[in-house]
C-alpha cells in the first residue's frame, strides 16, 4: 500500500519535472549562440538557401510556436528528426541508451563493491595501520576527478600493460548477433562469454574510471556510519552472545549502516551518469553522452532536447528505485 | 562450584586513572549479587568486564575472572567469546536501544542458540516461544515476527529477558535492566526478572544504583566507590547495620517514598573525603608495591 502511495506521488512529481526540463533545454539552447542552419550550408550559401532550409526545420517560426509543435510531437511518440543524422530523434536516442546504461550498472557495481569492502575492511581493523591505509587510499581516489582516472587507466593499462581496451564498445571486426542493444547483457544470455569478455574489456577501463571517484565516497560514508553503528547496544548485545567482530560487523550492523549511505548512493549515481559524458567521450564509447556531446557541436536541437530529457528520466528512475529500496531494507517506512 | 569468581580485578583507561581497584567477589549458583554504587563507581564496568564488552578506550591491567573454574582472562579471545556466549547472558539497561531495529524479534531470541550452540531452527523457535509465554506475553509466534518498532518498551524488556535465558545460562548480568523503564513497568520487570532467576536457578550480578531494588531481588551485595569495594556483605545484614560508613550514608540517602516529609540526606561530605582519603591510600599502597 504504501510503495503503490510513493510511486503514484512520483509519477506525478516526474511529469511536473519533466515538463519543466523540458521547457528549459528547448529555450535555453535557443538562445546559446550558433545555430544548425549555418553548421549544415556549405561556405557561399545566399540567404534564400537560409531562409529555405529554416523553414524546412520549422526554424522559421516564432519559439512559442515551435516549442508547441515540440511539445505535441513528444506526447504522441515523436521526437522530432535529428538535423545532422535526418534519422528519428527517439531511434537514435533509444539505440544509445543501453550502451550507457550497462556503463552507469557495471561502474556503479564496481563503485559499491570497491567501497563496500574498503568500508568492511576499515571497520573490521578500524583504529590500526589498516584503515589508515584505507583512509588515504580513499583520500586520493576523491580528489582526482573521472576523466583524470580515466586517462590514468589508459597509460597503465592500454599503454604501458595494454591488457584492456581503451575506445569503443567492442572489436569491430566480430560478428555480433544480437537483437537488441544491451551487448554485455545478451552475450551472457546467449552464452557467448567470447564475446563478453570483448564487451568487458572495452568497458573495464571507463567504467572503473566513473566508479572509483564513487568508490571513495561510499567507502568513507559507509566505514563511517558502520563505526557509529558498532558502538550501539544492539551490537554490544550481539558481542555478548559469541558472536565474533566479522561477524558482528556484517550480521548486526552493516544493514543499518548501509541506509544513509544508499540515499547518497542514489544521489551520487546521478553525478556518475552525467560523468558518461566525459568519459564515453574519452573512450571513444558510442553511448548516449558520446552523442550529447556530437549533437552539441552540431547544433542538433531536437537531438539535444531528446537526449536531455532521456537523461531527465533516467534521474527520476534512479531516485525512485532509491527510494523504493530505502522502504524494503527499513522495516520502519515499510508499515509507516 | 562458585559460579563467577573475580579476584583482585583492576582496569584502567589506557594509560589513564585506574577504574577498578583490585574488585574482588564472588557468586554462587542461583545466586543474585547486587553491585551498588554511585555513577562511576565502575559497577557497569565489572559486568562489562566480565562480558568481555569492555570499550576500546580501557584495558584490564590484573586480576583473575573465573567463571565455573576456568579463568576467562587466560583464554584466546575466540575461545572467550563462544565460553562467554555459551553459559553467560546480559539483560541490558535501555530496551529501545537493545534490539536491531532491522531484525525480527524471533531470530534476535534464537541466534545465540542456532548459531553459536548449533541448535536446529525449529528447536530453537519453539524454546524462544516457550519463552515468551513465560514472560508473560501473549500471543508470541505474532511478536516473533514483529519488528522492535512496533512493540513497547516493557515488551522489549520482557523480549530481552526471555532472550537472556535462552541458553540457560550459568550467569547474567543485569545491567540497571530497570531504569530506563516507567515507574509502574519497573515493578513488573523486576518481579519478572526474580521469578525467572529462582525458576531457572540462574546466577545474577545484578547492577543498580537503587538500594530498594536491591533489597528486593538480592542476597547479597558489593558496595563500590571508586572502584574499589568498600563493603561485601548479605543484604539482610547490610539492611540491619552495614559496616562502612559510606555504604551506611548510601543507605541513609536513599529515598523513602513511604514518608515524602523526610527530605533527602545526601552523602555527607566528611563520609566522602574519609572515603576518598581511603581509595588515595590504596593507591599509594599499589604504588610501592
């Protein structure tokens, strides 16, 4: 009953917001300076060529106008032409997403694993050389930001021990047979590991480079709420009962713990999808931020506007799973 | 056999003033200790110590903890973990702090038993059932499945103590398991708490700051002031003339809530120095050697 409460207000809140990004990209990049026409006329184009072509993209009328043509199109499923590709803006879009959304997964996993046992570690030898060996370690990773990792990883492991890939999502040359666009997710369904560890060894390097920053903050804000948590009765009590630090740590305090890091967790993994952009780009991973960043140098508006808001909705979905596995690991909401 | 022992223990924080000076007692079978004193006086900490749930900051500097003969402070730490989870218990002071808040009730009462005893699940539920029932709380296969939140403090105490026997245990300790509590539960719990121990026949160091209490569940009792024992004693002794003079002012001090025009005769401060002037010259005895 009340999971159906949350997610009934969440659709609500989500069309509202939505809409609101919506109003913001179409208008904003109207008024950032350039525009698509002069980027596709060859050099001497008169301004009946302009003029021509304005009209072809309906850049010719006024923005309000427009805006409502936007705006209609998407309510029926129609996000417009891309002006540098002439292909359907929603195709395109859809095409990329799920090359970046296996990213995002596979850097977040790699970013609570890492944290998860840097955090386990800490706590379990928490006031000796360990964890302030961990503290460091996690010092670093914090202050250099993705797309420095990212070339970090490149001139260890593509260059001086070439071991991963370093562009693209995989070997051009294979030969996939897949029928949708989640690679690393159908190699496993159809059993083609040789493919999968194609599709991971392009992906290790800027997934780990999006993950480590991220890394970090969990493992600080983990080890720390866990060392607050073992001071707490219920943990003294369990002490009492023979049970040892291990597992006193994972049995009694880690599920507590883990709550007000998960809310970060959530927040956070917002940032790591908009870090995609930088890092796809880096990497020469055709993903949807790879695209973002095309479609901005060209000035491909209705491009721009659909990536926008695909990026809009994949916020609101993170947040809302966020908040739905907040209720399921905390007894408390779960009957509130 | 006794059943706890402590002879000659002393704690200290970490190169830091001593907390505990030489405490020695002992308990016997189905016997139930108090251990009085003001805040500070280090009765919590012998329990603690005792639990092996010292905090970090203190270290046990001598002294022996015998429970059933052998002595807890000689063996390797896993093997003093699984002794102590075995055949010791704690009911602890705050009910609404003591149980995880994310565990059911039911496996926060049967782990001891199926993880560190090896008992079968359904052993295990079925004594933790039998249990409640015996604390008095009605319809307990619905409380095992409750989370704490949705019980009251005086459930989760009871859940507490019915957890505390489980294992029968040869010793508990009652850390103050009646001062977080409202007036009218205290009563009920401690009426609880002696029937269960004179049912079970278990052993209890019970800690308190409340003479009243003590007069109620105990047989006997250590009078602690800065950590040092100043008076060892049966209560029914103690009651009728105890033998220090602070313990004697202790006593003077309590509350009678029988007659409200009496007034409060706090701990007199000559009581306090001779007293004081007492733990410095133990001190300086331990000094020398």
């Amino acid at each position: 009953m009340p999971i159906l409460r949350i997610l009934l207000l969440r659709l609500l809140t989500t069309v509202v917001t939505l809409a609101g990004v919506a109003v913001i990209v179409f208008f904003v990049i109207r008024v950032v300076p350039g525009n698509p026409i002069a980027m596709m006329l060859p050099p001497g184009a008169t301004e009946a060529d302009i003029a021509r072509l304005s009209a072809l993209y309906g850049l010719d009328k006024p923005l309000v106008t427009q805006f409502w043509i936007w705006v209609s199109g998407v309510l029926q499923g129609d996000f417009g032409t891309s002006i540098s590709t002439r292909q359907p803006v929603l195709g395109l879009v859809l095409g990329r997403l799920p090359a970046t959304l296996e990213l995002s997964v596979m850097a977040l996993v790699m970013a609570v694993v890492l944290g998860g046992a840097a955090a386990l570690t800490g706590t379990r030898y928490r006031g000796g050389r360990t964890e302030g060996a961990i503290d460091v370690a996690n010092g670093m990773a914090l202050s250099v930001p993705d797309f420095l990792w990212g070339l970090i990883l490149i001139l260890l492991f593509g260059v001086l021990m070439p071991v991963f890939h370093i562009s693209g999502r995989v070997t051009p040359s294979l030969d996939l047979p897949f029928s949708t666009n989640f690679y690393l997710f159908e190699s496993l369904i159809r059993l083609r590991f040789d493919l999968w560890a194609d599709i991971v060894a392009h992906m290790f390097m800027p997934a780990l480079a999006l993950a480590i920053p991220l890394a970090a903050i969990i493992g600080q804000l983990l080890k720390q709420s866990l060392k607050e948590t073992m001071n707490l009765d219920y943990v003294t009590l369990a002490r009492t009962k023979g049970y040892g630090e291990t597992r006193v740590i994972l049995r009694e305090a880690l599920r507590n713990a883990a709550l007000p890091t998960l809310t970060l967790v959530g927040v956070q993994f917002t940032f790591l999808i908009g870090g995609t952009v930088i890092i796809e780009r880096l990497f020469s991973y055709e993903g949807l931020g790879n695209m973002a960043i095309d479609a901005v140098i060209n000035r491909d508006l209705p491009l721009i506007q659909g990536i926008v808001l695909l990026f809009a909705v994949i916020f609101t979905a993170v947040n809302l799973i966020v908040d739905l596995l907040y209720a399921v690991l905390n007894p408390r909401l779960r009957h509130a | 056999m006794t059943a706890l022992v402590i002879r000659n223990l002393s704690v200290r924080l970490r190169k830091g003033p001593p907390l505990l000076r030489r405490v020695s007692l002992d308990l016997a079978p189905g016997e139930v200790r108090g251990l009085v004193g003001e805040s500070g006086a280090g009765k919590s900490m012998i329990g603690k110590a005792v639990l092996g749930i010292l905090p970090p900051s203190v270290e046990i500097t001598g002294g022996e903890i015998l429970l059933e003969g052998t002595d807890l402070l000689r063996l390797p730490p896993a093997d003093r973990r699984r002794r102590i989870g075995a055949s010791c218990a704690l009911i602890p002071q705050d009910p609404l702090t003591a149980l995880n808040p994310s565990h059911r009730i039911g496996p926060q009462i049967t782990d001891r038993l199926v993880d560190i005893l090896g008992w079968t699940r359904r052993n295990a539920d079925a004594r933790a059932r039998e249990l409640l029932a015996e604390v008095q709380i009605p319809d307990p296969d619905r409380v095992m499945r409750s989370y704490p939140h949705e019980l009251s403090g005086g459930m989760r105490q009871r859940i507490l103590i019915a957890s505390a026997f489980a294992a029968e245990p040869r010793l508990i300790v009652a850390d103050e398991p009646t001062t977080a509590l409202d007036v009218t539960v205290q009563k009920q719990i401690l009426k609880l708490i002696a029937g269960m121990q004179a049912r079970h026949g278990t052993a209890i160091l019970f800690v308190t700051h409340d003479l009243g209490v003590v007069s109620k569940v105990c047989q006997r009792l250590s009078v602690l002031y800065s950590g040092m024992v100043v008076e060892d004693a049966r209560v029914a002794d103690f009651f009728r003339a105890p033998r220090h003079p602070y313990s004697a002012a202790l006593l003077a001090a309590t509350p009678k809530y029988t007659d409200p025009t009496a007034g409060l005769n706090p701990v007199p401060d000559a009581v306090i120095e001779a007293v004081r002037a007492e733990v410095a010259a133990f001190d300086r005895e331990v000094a020398h050697g």
